[in-house]
C-alpha cells in the first residue's frame, strides 16, 4: 500500500527563500486573533444556550410558578401601602412603610434585571421598549432610589404631580396578577381561566381610578393629605364604580377630577364590551359537559357507559337500567360521550329522576382526564356500546371497541367490563384481556335470526327471558308492576283476557337461578320429575336446565339421563324470585302430580287437578308409570363436517380439530334459477341488502339450519348483488346445499328465480345499514322495509308471515307490523287498544315489544342486544342461558369432548322447537300437557306459539287444527309467543307448543292420552 503524505509541499515555491521570522510571527498573531474571536463567538452560544434554558425552566418549571406567586403578593403588599399611606392624617410616612417599600421595590428590581432583562437574551431590546419595563420602572424608581433623596421619602406629600405614579401600582398587581392566572390551565376551564383576567383587569382598573380620582380632586389647595375631607380611598373607589355602573352626574368637583372621569368612562366603554364579548365567545366555544365531572360516594354506586352512542340508545340504557324489576336502588350512570348531548337527552336530563341519578360528560375514555372526571376508576361496571358509523366497515367499529376495552383496563382495572363486538372474530381478542362480558352483536343477532326460520318466535320468547319487559301503559307503570300482573292473571283464569294481557302476562316471567333442595327431597329423581314436582308444588314455575356447580355447564333438559343429588344449582322460569326461591325450600312430603299414574286415573279432563283424600295412600302403594311415547325416536343424520359451537361463554379456546374443507368456490355455488336443482323440500331464502360489501359471519346465520338434532334440512339459497370473498365464504363453505342467487331483489324476474314465492321461509339481512344521529336514526332502517314491503306484495298478505326482517333501530318494528296488519287479526290503527297509536316518538321506540311483527318473532333488531348487554350486568349467568339455547343443537359429542365440555357425556342436551299439537291434546289445559309430555318423552313445555286461528282454514266457516292440514298446505305460523301459560290455559289446534327435546321432536300415530 502507498502511503501518501499528509501535505503536499507548495511546487510554486520550492527552491525560494524561506519566510523570514517577522513574517511569520505576524501570521501566528492573526492566527490568534481569529481563534479568540472563535471561542468568544463559541462562549456567548453557549452563555446564550443556557439562559434560553434557564429561561424555559422559570416559564415551564414549578420555581417559575413560585415565583410568580411570591411576586403576586409582593405587589399586592406595596398596593397595601399606598392605600395604608393615605389615611395618615400627618406629614410624615411611617417608618416601617418605607421599609417594606424598600424591600418590595428591591425585589421588583431583582425579578426585572434578572427574569426580564437577563433572560431576554436576543429581544432585550424589544423588552426593555416594551409597556412592561415602563410599569417596572414607574412602580420602582419613585422608591429606589428616589425616597433617599426626598423629604419625608414619599412623594405623597403636598400639591406634587408627582403622586399620579402611586396609582400605577395597581397595574404591577395586574400584571403579576396576570402571569399567576395563566399558569392555572390545569385547574380552571378556559372560560372561567378567561373570565379572572376579566375581573382582574376591572378591578385594577376601578382602584387605579379611585387613586386617580383622589389625587385630582386634592389638587386645587382646598383639600390636602391631611384634610381630605370625603376623598378617601374608599369613597374615591366608591365613585368609580358608581361610574362604571350609572353615568347619571360625574362624580367629580373640579375640572381636572372630571378630565379623569372622562377618561375612565371612555376606557369602561372601550375594555368592558369587548372583555364580555370574549368570555361569551369562549364560553359558547366550550360546553359545559366538557367540563363536568362525577365525584363517587361511599353511599352509592355508579355504572360507566360510553362507546357509540346516540340519544335513542342513551334513553333506552336508562330506562333498562332503571327499570322496577331490576331493584337497583342507589345507582348512579354516568355517561362518557365523545359527543355533546342532543336536544331531547338534555331535556331528560332536566327530569328531577334523572337529574339526581345521571351525570352526562363529554369525552373519551381513551383520554385519562375525561376517564378521571368520569371516576371510572370506582365504577362498578363500564359498558361499551358499538355502532357504525357512516358507511364504514364493521371491523372498523370493534377496532375502536377494542381500543376502549384496552383503557378501561388500565385506567379501572377493578371494574367490570361490558362491551359489544361486530365480528365474532373480535370477541377472542378482547377475551384474552381478561374480559369475559363480550356481546357478539353478528353472532347473537344471526343466530337468533336462524332460530326464527326453523323455530317461530325463537328471539321474542329468548327476549322475554333474558330481558326486562319494555312495555309501558297509559299509567306509566309497566307491565312488571304486580297489579297489572295479577289483573292480566285474573282475566286470563276467566277466560276473558285479550291476546296482549296473555303475551304481556307470559312476557312477565323471567331467567332465576336457584339451589335445589337438600338431597333429603330430591335424591334420585329424575330431572323430568323434579320439574313436574317444581311445577305442582311451586306456583307453577319451570325448571328448565341444571349446572353441576356454580362453574358446571348448564344443560338443558337433560330428562332421564339425569338424576339430583342436592343441592344443585337450577334455572327456573318464574314471576318473581319468591316463587322462584320456593324450589329451594320444597318440602319433602311432596308427592308426584297424579298425571305420572294413568292406570289410577279414568277421566283424561281431571287426569291433572284430581285430588282425593287417599292420595298419600295411593302414591305409597302404587309404582311410578310412565305414559307410553308420543314422538317417534329418529336417527341423527348428521353432515360429512358439522359446525363446532361457538365460544360464547368465556370458556378457555382449545386448538379446534383440522376439518377438510370443500374445494368448491363461491362462483361453483352460484346457480340461475332454483328450478335448476329440482328442490324437494321449499328453500330458505336469504336477502342481503348489502350492494358495497357482503355481509359477513353468515355462518352463525346457517349453522342453526344446518344443527344435527334437526329431522330435515332445508336447501338454503343466498340472493345478494355480489359473491362473497373467498376468507367469507370459507366461513359457511362446510355447509351444504347452501347456493347463491345473483341478482336485484328489487326485481320480480330475480325473486322467481331465487324461489321466494314458494320459500319456506324469507330472511331480509339488513347489513348495509348504519347509525345515525339526529332524525336521520329512524331512517336507517329504510331499505329493509322498503324490500320488506316489496316481497309481501310479491307473495301475497298470506304468506307475508314467511319474511323475516332484521333492523337496527328497535322502533323500525312498527313499520315492518303495518305491512302485516292487512291480515285482519292484529287490531290497526282504528283498534281499541291503540297498537299502532302512540303518545309520543319517545314510547314509539319502547313500545317495540306489542309490535305484530315482534311478538310473532318477524324481526329483530340489533338494539335490542343493548338490553341483553345491560341485563347481563344483572344476572352473569343469562348469557350462558342464551348460548344455550341458540348453540347446543349445532355441538356434536366429537365436539363437546374436544372441547373439554365439563357435563357428563352422558347426559340429553336439549334444544328449543315449535311443534304442532296432536288431536288428542286439543282442548286439554297446559298443566296437563306439560306433566304428560314429561311422563313419556322426557320432553319439557316451557311455552306457547298461539297462531292466527282462521288462516288454516279453506274458508271462515270451516275451521282445522294445524296438524290435520297437511304440511305443505298448513299455513305459515303467524301469532304471538307466550312464555309459561296459566296451568287452566286451554290449549287449541292453532298452537305450536314450545319444547325443549334432544332432537327435533316428530309426533307418532295419534291415540287417546
């Protein structure tokens, strides 16, 4: 490697005469000037850098704000003085004033050479020209030095012009004053931070008036510090403000007094407005609900709602969470909005109930001062409404969810959390956080949809059970209240009750959770007897579902396969939690109803309610028999991959089984017209509405079509204006004889090709649907009724029943109710009880619950999932319930054991199903329905689907049960869900009975019961 050398030598100079010594001692002194002037240049950045942090700490710094408010004092003391110094009746000051004017005027001059002239650095000049070095000095040099050199150190003293300095004192108060109020941002809101300076600058204004006007009206000789007659300090303040108030006379004797006064009137004229003006700016700039804040109590408990709300759901949230039934006596809401409240809320908030239960605040929970003044750190719960916004994507809407789930645990670790999801997919994410109170709005709502197809009325009975009755009557008093209660019962036990004192009477019963009976009354039953025997001894309640332990899986019905032990904790259907607590104290005399001994009985009609003397006698020597079956035993004919159940009971993931998945695509399941395949069996037509995107977690919405315990599966055909994408379809793909139609449902020539006219049933998704604010939210709904309407006139007012409709808004019901009203059963708008009449938007909204078109389970809304949230809240133990009965029949065994389902194996796991009632149970009474079924096929009636009664028939005189008209002419099931019936409720040939069975129960050959 060649090594260069450092420098080069200059070739235009070699062989010349060295620089002789005297040249070269010059360029080493200009070489030292230039490396002086450096570092001189380099010190003063440096001098400068450090005063510009020096500067910045004083500004930002705690020392900065002490000293501020040290100075603040000070100016307020060398005010004092001046005013202590005018009413010294002799020409001498004091010698402790002029010392502690000394000391003040010092510290002035400190503060003014070092923060103010020291640290201006490159704006000395600016400072130094500035109004703020004129008060400085005005207030400084009278004193320092001034006072050493004058007699009696004051120049307070005679006619002086002089003494027109002293008043400037109250500008330096003003001032340091000033710098104090700006550093209290974080303890006072802008508007009232604003509105100190204001009165500060006033009041300094008015004093230095009154000083003014002290000094002029003495200077004519007349008067003189030691006589100032009625011109003291006080009355000259006094004065200006009279000035300032009403400028009726001046309140001034001389012509220089009255120069003065002219002044000030101007300068109030001037600074007055526009100071008002100002504070009124910034006040309608800033709400008050930005500023509002909730401090807790030891006495009370509050619940934190936020998420995306609007004014509808906010009202709803409250009229749930202070609903009578719930008994939540103390509870406080607090409600942390990102928006401002709308007209309407803010009215409701005015109301005295809400206004000592609800504070409304507006900000995020994201932020950690909104999440403070909410106290979300001692909430008992926090709920988290979701919503879309606009046209975005639902992923969009449970990215912000999450978002909010994540502060609430850092901000109120302690609390409950409540949230609501879109996409199922979610639901894990948040779980994983330690948050068990998930709502997947895609999952409930589908699945509860599904439900409605095979099912009539599922998601209004599931409603009626989970959620508490929304119904409210001219007296405002509900349907809960227990006189409305035992009316509606008295009525229905004469035989006079309308078909709403019925659906309201069932809609009364409620999910409790009880113990069982020690094992001294119960050991050894069955489950199917120990329901009969809560039934006949327990004021009519229905045990329903068992759980071994409180952390045990419920199990629906199990029947036979189970027997108690004690103890246990059971579900009941019940009015009230006293009838439901009598299971618990059940005695042990308590003998089986008489319809387990058929042998011993001769009159069907008395088969339930005879009672004798001898019935002790008669139980202890008769053996318990059963009746004989009623339903034939089919074989489950399951598909080649079932859908696993869903998690939907915060129950810890395991790794799901690899299930080979069909090859075929979207565009392979897409077929022109359903006459192509030559269905056997009438298709269930699903509607998307969605034109942008495709709706998504379809399988939750077919999975219960396609559930395991069902006889016979319906052909499931998918009319929307796009496929779905791939990782979509992938969802649903396993199921089979699951088609697309693609095509406009707006067009006839489309809904022929899909089959809607000979459907079995028509499921209308409203998914491209969105919230909205104001007026607008009613709206939303506006496409699924318009298509709601366009295929009821398409098929005809008799199978209108057939369509099935998802909203958003709960009040968009009525609408759907008015396309079903032509039917002629439900009353209309000319009806005696009003259904569709109603006082105001607000019980429109409520009053969703008498809707033909929700009480027949025709529709659903996603809103109503806000109640299911909140009830939740409540009672831990309904979203169990409610993932019980929409997702056990889609669990095969293979599943439940991977799964590591904590019931036995070998207990019957049942689901819900309508099924129509034979001949020889017409005209029998519920009770006895209810203790014979249990007797022969471990099956439990739990409720009624009372149908429109003359729609089975081929003409108004001739009238069929439902089960002598062949199915495929039966009519589609169009009436009302009425939950637990009355024991004496007459059961008709109109009625489907509600059952809870392992399979999908099929009637055998008719005989007498």
């Amino acid at each position: 490697m060649e090594h260069q050398p450092l420098r080069q030598p200059d070739t235009s100079r070699y062989g010349s005469v060295p620089e002789s010594a005297a040249v070269s001692a010059k360029a080493a002194k200009q070489f030292d000037v230039f490396a002086n002037a450096r570092d001189i240049e380099r010190v003063s950045r440096l001098v400068l850098t450090l005063d510009l942090v020096e500067s910045s700490h004083l500004d930002n710094g705690n020392l900065g704000a002490a000293i501020d408010s040290f100075m603040a004092l000070v100016s307020v003391v060398f005010a004092g003085m001046y005013i202590a110094n005018t009413y010294i009746p002799f020409n001498s000051l004091p010698h402790t004033i002029w010392v502690v004017e000394l000391i003040c005027a010092s510290l002035f001059t400190v503060d003014f050479a070092f923060r103010g002239v020291y640290l201006a650095a490159n704006r000395r000049r600016d400072y130094l020209l500035s109004l703020t070095t004129l008060v400085y000095l005005v207030n400084i040099l009278p004193v320092l030095p001034a006072s050493f050199f004058i007699r009696y150190h004051t120049f307070w003293y005679g006619e002086s012009w002089w003494r027109f300095v002293y008043p400037a004192r109250f500008a330096m108060c003003y001032m340091t004053g000033s710098a104090v109020l700006s550093r209290c941002h974080a303890y006072l809101n802008p508007v009232r931070q604003f509105a100190f300076l204001c009165y500060l600058q006033i009041t300094c204004i008015l004093l230095g008036a009154a000083g003014i006007i002290q000094i002029a009206e003495t200077m004519d000789g007349t008067l003189s510090v030691k006589n100032l007659g009625e011109w003291t300090f006080f009355n000259s303040f006094f004065n200006s403000v009279m000035t300032f108030v009403t400028i009726d006379k001046p309140p001034s004797e001389n012509a220089l007094s009255k120069v003065f006064v002219g002044v000030l009137v101007c300068i109030f004229i001037l600074v007055i407005p526009y100071q008002i003006s100002n504070v009124m700016d910034l006040s309608n700039s800033v709400s008050p609900y930005e500023e509002a804040s909730y401090k807790p109590s030891s006495n009370s408990r509050h619940v934190v709602l936020c998420g995306d709300l609007t004014a509808s759901r906010i009202r709803h949230f409250f009229h749930e969470i202070f609903h009578n039934d719930h008994d939540f006596v103390g509870v406080h809401v607090v409600v942390l909005s990102e928006e401002p409240p709308a007209t309407s809320l803010k009215a409701l908030l005015l109301d005295p109930f809400f206004a000592k239960r609800v504070w409304f605040i507006q900000g995020s929970l994201l932020d950690v001062d909104d999440a403070k003044r909410a106290a979300c750190d001692s909430a008992d719960a926090i709920f988290m409404l979701t919503s879309r916004v606009g046209d975005e994507e639902f992923s969009v809407s449970d990215h912000r969810t999450l978002m909010r789930v994540l502060a609430a645990r850092r901000q109120a670790p302690k609390a409950h959390v409540f949230a609501q999801l879109h996409r199922s997919v979610h639901c894990q994410l948040v779980r994983d956080m330690g948050v068990q109170n998930v709502l997947c709005l895609s999952e409930v709502t589908l699945s509860l949809l599904g439900q409605n197809c095979i099912c009539p009325g599922f998601s209004t009975f599931m409603y009626s059970l989970t959620s508490t009755s929304s119904f409210d009557d001219d007296n405002d008093e509900g349907l809960g209240s227990d006189a409305k209660r035992t009316n509606r019962s008295t009525a229905v036990d004469k035989g006079e009750g309308s078909w709403v004192d019925r659906y309201l009477l069932g809609a009364s019963h409620e999910v409790y959770v009880v113990e069982l009976p020690p094992a001294s009354v119960v050991a050894g039953k069955t489950f199917s007897e120990l329901a009969s025997l809560a039934y006949s001894h327990c004021n009519g309640i229905i045990v329903f579902a068992v759980a071994d332990g409180p952390r045990g899986k419920v199990v629906l019905n199990p029947g036979d396969s189970y027997s108690c032990v004690g103890g246990e904790t059971a579900y009941v259907i019940a009015q009230t939690q006293a009838d439901a607590s009598a299971l618990t104290e059940m005695s042990p005399n308590a003998s089986m109803p008489l319809a387990w001994r058929e042998m011993q009985v001769s009159s069907p009609s008395s088969l339930v309610r005879s009672e004798t003397s001898s019935s002790d006698e008669l139980e202890a020597r008769t053996p318990l028999k059963r009746h004989q079956a009623r339903f034939v035993r089919w074989q489950f004919g399951d598909y080649e991959t079932p859908e696993p159940e869903k998690e939907t009971e915060g129950e810890e993931p395991i790794d799901n089984p690899v299930v080979k998945k069909s090859s075929k695509s979207a565009k392979d399941a897409v077929i022109d017209d359903v006459e192509e395949l030559g269905f056997g069996v009438a298709p269930i037509v699903i509607c998307v509405t969605a034109e942008a995107a495709f709706a998504t977690d379809l399988e939750h919405l077919i999975g219960p079509l396609r559930a395991r315990s069902l006889k016979q599966y319906h052909p499931v055909v998918i009319l929307s204006a796009k496929l779905p994408d791939d990782d979509i379809y992938d969802g649903f793909s396993h199921f089979p004889d699951v088609h697309f139609v693609i095509g406009d449902p707006y067009r006839h020539k489309t809904l022929n090709r899909a089959g809607v006219s000979e459907a079995y049933r028509v499921l209308i998704l409203g998914t491209s649907n969105s919230a909205s604010e104001g007026n607008a939210e009613l709206l939303q709904d506006a496409e699924s009724i318009a298509l709601h309407r366009f295929i009821t006139s398409y098929i005809g007012v008799n199978k209108a029943p057939r369509v099935i409709t998802e909203v958003g808004n709960r009040a968009s019901v009525h609408f759907v109710a008015q396309n079903l009203l032509a039917n002629g059963w439900f009353p209309g708008s000319d009806g005696d009880d009003g259904l569709t009449m109603f006082s105001s938007t607000e019980t429109f909204s409520r009053n969703f619950f008498l809707s033909p078109a929700f009480t027949s389970g025709l529709t659903y809304s996603t809103s109503l999932c806000d109640s299911l949230l909140i009830n939740q809240f409540f009672n831990g133990r309904i979203k169990k319930i409610l993932g019980e009965f929409m997702f056990t029949s889609r669990a095969s065994e293979a599943w439940a054991a991977l799964r590591g389902d904590k019931s036995k194996p070998d207990l019957q796991r049942s689901s819900l199903f309508a099924v129509e009632v034979p001949l020889d149970f017409v005209g029998r009474s519920f009770e006895y329905v209810f203790h014979y079924l249990l007797s022969s096929d471990d099956i439990l009636v739990i409720g009624l689907y009372r149908c429109h009664p003359y729609m089975n028939a081929a003409n108004e005189t001739e009238s069929k049960a439902r089960i002598e008209v062949p199915e495929k002419d039966r009519s589609v099931p169009f009436g009302y869900v009425y939950v637990n019936p009355q024991p004496f409720e007459v059961i008709t040939g109109d009625d489907l009975l509600y059952v809870l069975s392992d399979k999908q129960p099929c009637w055998a050959e008719t005989q007498n019961a």
